[in-house]
C-alpha cells in the first residue's frame, strides 16, 4: 500500500470559505456567512478567517465538514472526509447583511446555509450561484450559475462524453447547460470544464471559452477561484461573457500556481514553493527515465525579448528538455520594486510556454528557487552572464545532486527594465 513519510500538514480554508478568502485578497470588503459550532474544525476555521474577512456565524447542528487531502510529491491520491454539520437556522444578522450587500456569491455545498436563507435570497437574486447536488436549486433571476461539468449532468440529467473527447464534452455540456436555464428560471449557466475551459448558455447557441495556457497542477479549489472572480467581475459591472473569461484566465493561472495547497497564510511555517509540479515533472521523469539530460533556467522574464529567447534556446541545446523556473507576481515585486511585474503570472506563463525551445514552466514564490530545484534537481542550472559566479545562490546547491551551475551570455543591452526606462522615456 502506499506510504507517505515525513508528512506536514497545512490547514486551509475550503469551498465557501476559500472562495470568500480569495475574494477579499482581490481587494474587496467580504463577509461570509456560514455554519460554524464549538468543534475545534469550526474553531480553526475562525482562527483562519480572522484577519480576511467579516465572518457571521449561523447556528451549526453536527461537527465542521472536514476534507484531508493526501499529496505525495504533489499530487493527491487519497482524501478523508468527516463532520457532517448542518446549518440549523438563519438568523436576523445574515438576513440583514443579504439585503445590504452590494452583491452575493452563493457557494452552496449541501450544507444547508443556502436552503436557511432561500427566501431573502429570492428577494435579490445573487450574481453568482455554485451549486452542489447535495444542495438547494438555485433561486430564479440569477445571474450566472457554474457547476463543474459532472455536476451539471447530475442536475440536469444529461449524460456527458465518457472518452474525454472535447466535441462530445461540448455537446453534452451544452444540451445540460441549456437545459438548466430553462428549468432554472436563471439568466446564464456556465459549466466548468477544467483544462478545456468552460462553456456559457443562455439557454441556446453555447460559448465555449478556452483556458488560455493549460496547466496539469492541482486543481483543488480552482471553481471556487472561478466563482469568486465571475462574482467580482459582475459587481464590477462587467458583462456575463466577460466575467466568465476572466474567470476561467483566473482558474487557470490558479492552477498554475499550484491550487488552494499554495495559498499562502500569515502563521504559515516559512515560505511555499507555488508551482506547477506536475507539467515540470512529466518531462522531468520521461528525459530522466532514458538517461537524458535535465536542464532548468530562472529568472523573472517580466518582457520577454531577444536576450531572453537567446538564452532559453541555448540552454536547451545543452540538454534534453528545458524547465523555466519563473518568478511569481510577489517574488518580481519584491526583487524589481512595486511597480513590476509590468506583465502578470499568467501572461508571462503563457508567453514562455508557446517557445518551442520550453518543455515546462514551473513558478516559485521565493526570491530565489532553491526549494523548486530541490524538488526538480536538474543537472544544469542556466542563468544569463548578467549574473556573476557570486550571485549564484543555486550553484552550492545543485552539488548536493552532482549538478552543475552554468552561466550563459546574455545580448548586450537587452533587459526588461531597460525596456521599461525606453517606453516611460518616450511617452514623457
């Protein structure tokens, strides 16, 4: 049977909870309304959402669900679930703080907050519902509703594509997505389709919305980033087509970043490697398996430009395969100053991935990528010749493995932040 040792455990909020998390680091003012007790799940939980948001309590029946999730090098095989609390009661502060708010995002999980307040929610139907068929149908009037793709055929019936063929996905997600409008009484449905994005129906001719790089990282937690930044997006007076491309560019990129496991916490032990474990791994084991040469390079590639490109493409020809270890938003901002990054996680993702010359992309959050080469141990590790032999953190590291830092020449004069200077030089 499998063994995990030298296990560390990392408590994080889920469902609701993390969706109402990730919609206060957007930057806006929260308050969620849940179903807690006086078990020490619902006290963690208070612990956790303490500092990022507003938390009204409803009577909860029962312990806190919990989900423990198993991960061995990064990726789940195994979850216990236990608690099987239900919400009791609505009560007047959650009514009161319904009709107020701005906007609401129901995340329903079955556990009965939802059903408790149904008929303040029918007075002001919500932006966004995320439904769950253990849960309530949502209220008629609103606005965009997401199941997943397998939810969606257990709502409405139909029955999906079995061969993970994309046209076959399409049309059953459609027929089921179609068919929830109408039984709905609801203004759009979109249903998640993971790494072929997702599809949006007003009740007929469907749009099919890509995912605009794929990532084979964990996706834990990826709908409710989803139905936390179409929810945003909507308040913010976008249309339901662009809220749900936003969302899905959003999931995406969260993905990218390795899933609710990566999402970060004041009290948390020491800094988190977010990466993309498994679409660097999968090149990794092949090139390793046949005795091949595994080859990395770092750096922020905030614009990418001929400097970049010539360096990537060398270090590929000293290998079999190129893993881009790439700085994330926080870890640019806090090398190259507040201002930068000048391109987003997801856009510099996207940009490195379609060079020919990139077998992976993974993303760190440190300053520099020790934790990351520690889990992906190359043989060689490239920087350009900007750097000298005493800026190499890395090379120390890499002998633990018999690896080897190299140095690379860079084009004279190419650098970001002298395109940067050039573009702000000449708009004054």
């Amino acid at each position: 049977m499998p063994v995990v040792a030298d296990c560390a455990q990392r408590v994080r909020p889920g469902g609701a909870a993390l969706a109402a998390c990730l919609a206060a680091r957007d930057g806006r003012e929260v308050t969620l309304i849940t179903g807690l007790g006086d078990d020490p799940a619902s006290e963690e939980l208070r612990r956790l959402l303490s500092r990022e948001l507003k938390l009204i309590e409803l009577p909860l029946t029962g312990a806190l669900p919990e989900k423990t999730r198993v991960l061995a090098q990064g990726s789940p095989f195994v979850r216990l679930d236990r608690g099987t609390g239900r919400v009791r009661e609505a009560t007047d502060e959650a009514r009161a703080a319904l009709r107020s708010a701005p906007a609401v995002l129901v995340s329903d999980y079955g556990r009965g907050a939802a059903d408790s307040l149904r008929d303040v929610l029918a007075e002001r139907p919500p932006l966004v519902w995320d439904p769950h068929p253990r849960g309530g149908l949502p209220v008629p009037g609103t606005r965009l509703v997401s199941p997943s793709e397998k939810e969606a055929y257990a709502l409405s019936g139909e029955r999906g594509a079995t061969d993970g063929d994309l046209r076959g996905a399409a049309r059953g997600a459609a027929r089921g997505a179609a068919a929830l409008v109408r039984h709905w009484w609801v203004a759009a449905v979109t249903v998640t389709l993971g790494a072929r994005g997702a599809l949006l129906s007003y009740g007929e001719h469907p749009l099919l919305v890509p995912v605009p790089t794929v990532h084979r990282g964990d996706p834990c937690g990826a709908g409710d980033r989803f139905a936390a930044t179409a929810a945003g997006l909507l308040a913010d007076g976008a249309l339901v087509g662009e809220a749900v491309e936003g969302a899905v560019a959003a999931a995406t990129e969260f993905v990218g970043a390795g899933g609710a496991g990566a999402v970060t916490y004041a009290d948390d032990a020491g800094p988190a490697v977010v990466t993309d474990a498994a679409d660097a791994r999968d090149p990794v084991a092949r090139v390793r398996a046949t005795g091949g040469t595994v080859v990395a390079a770092g750096g922020c590639f905030d614009l990418l430009h001929a400097g970049h490109v010539g360096l990537l493409q060398a270090a590929r020809r000293l290998g079999d395969c190129l893993v881009v270890c790439v700085n994330s938003d926080a870890s640019v901002g806090r090398r190259k100053g507040a201002e930068r990054p000048v391109n987003p996680l997801a856009d510099r993702v996207r940009v490195l991935s379609a060079l020919a010359c990139v077998d992976a992309v993974a993303v760190f959050d440190e300053d520099t990528p020790e934790r990351l080469l520690a889990d992906l141990r190359p043989h060689i590790w490239v920087k350009g010749g900007d750097y000298s032999g005493a800026d190499l953190r890395e090379a120390t590291l890499l002998e633990d493995w018999g690896g080897q830092a190299v140095l690379l020449p860079y084009l004279v004069g190419r650098s970001s932040t002298a395109l940067v200077a050039r573009v702000r030089e000449g708009a004054r």
